[in-house]
C-alpha cells in the first residue's frame, strides 16, 4: 500500500510467537468469514452465531489477523473499545466456546488485508474460509455509503471520490481522523482475483467456500444451509434469516458531525460535560439505543437511486475481474450481473 501503512505494520510471528502456547492450549476460530464488506457478512455472522454447534464472540470484526491494516488505526486510536488489541485479548474472546463447538469469527477487511491469509493459516493451518463476493458497481456504492455513515469518508459524491485515489495514494485529501486512509483507495477493493489468489496458494480448494450476494439475497436459508455443510455442522435446524448493516444514505454531513461528537464528547468542553452527565443517568445499552435512534430518525435516509452511468463505466472497468472470478467458480457472473454489453 501507498498510504504508509504497510512500513510499521506488525508481522504474524512477532504479533503470534510469545502467545503461541496459550494458543495451543486454548480456543482458536477454526473458520472465518472473510469479507466482502456490504455482502452479508453481517447477517451471515449474526445468523451463524445462534447455530446451537457453533460459538462466534460478540465482538464482530476483531480484525488483528490482517497486520498490514493495524499501524493507522493503532495509532490514531480509532480502533473500537471492544475491538481486541493484543493476541491474549484476541483469544480471550474464544474462552466461552464450549469443546465440541466450532469457532468462527467474522471479519470482513481478511479479503482485502495482505497479510490475513498467512496469518490465518499460520494459527489454524486448518481453517475453513468464507467469502462472499457482490457486483462491482454495486459493491463500490454501497461500500462509499459505508464509509460516509462511520466517518471514514467525507465526499459525498461517489464519482468525486473515486477521483480523488490518486491523491490519497500519496496521503493526500486525506479527511481528517481517518482511521485507515488505505480503505479510501476504492479499486483496491475490486481485485477480487488477487484477492482469491492469497486464500487459494495458502489453503487446500476444500477449505474454501466462495459465494456470490446475489444468491444470499435470492434464498436466504438455503444459502445459509449450505454453509453449515461446509463448516460440518447440523444443517436441519430452524434458521431465522436476518437483514443486518442495510445501506442507507448520509443526509447532512453538518447533523451527523454534531451527533458524533456529542457521542463522543469531543472539542468542546461543554460536550464533555454533557455526556459525563448523561452517562451518569443512564446505562450504555440506553445509551446505544438512543444514539440508534437519533441516527436513524435526523442523520440517515434512504440511499438516492445509482448513478446508472457511473455504474455502467465501474463495470467496464471491472469487466477484467468479474470474468477472473466467473473463471475461478465455473460460473456465468457476466451475464448474471449485466457485464455481456460491457465493452
């Protein structure tokens, strides 16, 4: 990566080696939900976790197998309070599991990361892996909603953004408090080939599922039984399908700036003492909701329909990848999304 990130990165023997016996002795995820982003990571995770054979921790994303993306969010600080920094917090969150469960967790940056696949084969050489793939235009889109709605990104406008990776490359119009300034570059996201590549030169075909979101979306449960037969697990259970993390549309940037920092209590000392006060008449589960709620009524709506020829150049320019992934799956993913007239 150009962004400075890689050069201070932490490699896997030196964040893996002093832990490795507690390792060997505790829980370790014995498969992972690798990505992509806005795929259904989140409602495959939520639904597997209630698989009474099957233990994920509360704490989705742990992230800290994928090196190369933890110097920048170290340190500016943005990683999450819950989120594990260290590898003992990172296997204390697999202590609950009980013996005959299998253990996963889920997090959807291991498909773009460098460096998760060694690490995860270097930890569990036997893992099973899970991806799941979407349209590109689509993805993009959705992904640039995503990063306005956590305040990685700030422009607005799609194509505008898109525009801007060359600068960001080179650490410029960087927004300020960024936590990871590589996410901004868009079309990294897309090498879905090099992507596959990393898991397939580091685990066996059959420690593999590849699914496309199209299908997720299509027969939700059937999707979802057919990762419990992968993962081995009883596939006859009831599954409640569920819809998680949906995309939606940043309505004001000035409202959703002022929401966040009364979350955080930010600049201001006033704000400090507001949320000091605050906290000291409710509990954070009240807090949680409140803040939900006020999101979801002043700062998001519903997304704005796709710019169709934006979309329409995305997949000329994506067209390469798409038939590299139809390729590897022995699948028609080019006329399933469109990309037969794509020039």
């Amino acid at each position: 990566m150009s962004t400075g990130e890689r050069g201070d990165a932490i490699t896997a023997r030196e964040l893996f080696a002093p832990d490795r016996g507690a390792a060997a002795s505790g829980r370790v995820p014995n498969f992972f939900i690798v990505g992509q982003p806005k795929s259904g990571t989140t409602a495959l995770y939520e639904i597997l976790r209630r698989h009474p054979q099957i233990f994920m921790p509360d704490v989705k994303e742990p992230l800290l197998l994928a090196t190369d993306l933890q110097a920048r969010s170290r340190r500016s600080g943005a990683a999450t309070r819950r989120r594990p920094d260290t590898f003992d917090e990172y296997l204390s969150l697999f202590a609950p599991a009980e013996p005959q469960q299998r253990v996963g967790e889920a997090s959807a940056l291991y498909l773009w990361s460098r460096d998760a696949a060694a690490n995860i084969a270097w930890l569990e050489p036997a893992a099973r892996i899970i991806a799941i793939f979407r349209e590109p235009a689509s993805f993009l889109r959705s992904l640039h909603l995503q990063l306005l709605q956590n305040h990685t990104e700030t422009q607005k406008d799609l194509r505008k953004a898109l525009s801007l990776e060359q600068a960001r490359s080179r650490g410029k119009r960087i927004p300020r408090g960024c936590p990871r300034p590589a996410a901004l570059l868009y079309s990294e996201r897309v090498r879905y080939a090099e992507q596959l590549s990393r898991y397939q030169e580091t685990f066996a075909p059959e420690q593999l599922l590849v699914m496309i979101y199209d299908d997720f979306r299509a027969d939700n449960e059937e999707t979802v039984r057919s990762v419990l037969r992968f993962l081995d697990v009883d596939d006859t259970v009831p599954i409640e399908t569920t819809e998680a993390n949906p995309t939606v549309r940043l309505r004001s940037r000035r409202v959703d700036a002022i929401v966040h920092e009364v979350s955080v209590g930010r600049r201001h000392p006033l704000l400090r003492t507001a949320k000091a006060g605050i906290k000291a008449l409710t509990s954070e589960r009240m807090r949680r909701v409140a803040l939900r709620t006020t999101r979801q009524s002043l700062v998001f709506g519903e997304p704005d329909p796709p710019d169709e020829r934006l979309a329409q150049e995305l997949r000329a320019r994506f067209k390469p990848e798409v038939v590299a992934l139809s390729d590897y799956l022995g699948r028609d993913l080019v006329s399933l999304w469109g990309y037969g007239s794509v020039d």
